[in-house]
C-alpha cells in the first residue's frame, strides 16, 4: 500500500495481515548529511528456517527544498529476528522498586581485585527511561462549518516520560486512513484540552 503521511511507525502497523503485534521504531538524524536511520523492531514471533520480514522501498518520492540533491532510500537487515520459548535467569530489580520513567538515573562503577575496590568511575550524563507515549485522551471530532472540522482531544494519561512536544492530526475520507491528509500541532500553550 502506499502511504502519504503519518509516522513510520503507524504505517508499518496498517500492514496489518503481516504485522499483528506491532512494531518499535527507533529514529535519529539528521546527521550532517541530513540524514535520518530508522530501526524498526517487529514484535511478532519471528518466522521458523531463519525467515525474517522484509523491508523495501516500493518508490522514492522524496523530494529536498529547493531541488537540492537526489534523496536517497535503503534498507538493510540489522539483525535477525529470534524467538525464545523461555527466559532464565535472575532479574535484578532495584530496592526501590522498577525504572521510574522520566526520572534520571545516575552510575558509576568500581573495579575489584585481591586488594580491593578501586575508586569509582561515573557515567558523564544521567539517563532518564523514555518510552513512546501513550495515545490522546477524548478524542472527539466536530463539524465546525461546511469546509471545517474540529478535532478535540487531550494529553496522553502517559508522556513516555518526557514532555510532548507535538501532535499529529490526521483526517481522511476513510476508516482505515489509507489516503489521510494531516497536520501538525505544536503550540501547546495552556495545556489541554486541544
């Protein structure tokens, strides 16, 4: 199918009679060739005889402001996919309980021999768990005139552990948004609801 718009992840996940689970999907960029890498992990139990899934681009209709350049698309297969019927081993949690996501977590770590500890070394920065967050809260859609719509909506009960910084509006003439158009929100001033 094709896709016009809306996040890697999502359009992967429409894909629905190959990807039942879902996907992770892991970006960074721009790097100073302004590019980006997307790592995308499938959740589904990986396929038996070593089959993976198989990401290819269908066209490249990207296009750079300006005409600047000839956009480039690939794939590549990180790593295979595994499925494990069992764990074993011992899980270490913390005294205090899990991860606190959002919250900053220091480390250091000290080297043992026969004469002792040597002194600690720590981490430069301190990481804070962050996951994707969870969907919009009340989502609600009104006709506002007769070439206006309205969507209402408010914050996700969970940021990920970290502040959304913006919303992706999509509308489309179909259930299944195979053909949405969409905008962004980014002014998030006063809170919601949107």
């Amino acid at each position: 199918s094709e896709s016009r718009s809306g996040s890697m992840q999502s359009k992967i996940e429409n894909l629905s009679l190959a990807v039942q689970k879902g996907v992770l999907v892991d970006r960074d960029g721009p790097n100073p060739d302004n590019g980006f890498i997307w790592r995308v992990t499938f959740l589904d139990n990986a396929y038996p005889d070593g089959s993976n899934f198989l990401l290819r681009v269908y066209t490249n209709t990207l296009t750079t402001f300006g005409g600047q350049g000839t956009p480039q698309v690939s794939t590549s297969l990180m790593t295979a996919g595994k499925t494990f019927s069992s764990c074993f081993g011992s899980v270490i949690v913390p005294s205090f309980g899990g991860l606190v996501k959002g919250l900053e977590y220091y480390g250091r770590v000290s080297a043992r021999n026969s004469e002792g500890y040597s002194l600690p070394m720590q981490a430069t920065m301190p990481l804070a768990p962050m996951v994707i967050p969870g969907a919009p809260t009340g989502v609600a859609l009104d006709v506002v005139s007769a070439t206006e719509l309205r969507v209402i909506f408010g914050s996700p009960s969970d940021n990920g552990g970290d502040s959304i910084s913006q919303y992706l509006i999509e509308w489309s003439t179909t259930q299944d948004f195979m053909h949405a158009e969409s905008t962004t929100l980014d002014y998030l001033v006063g809170g919601s609801p949107f």
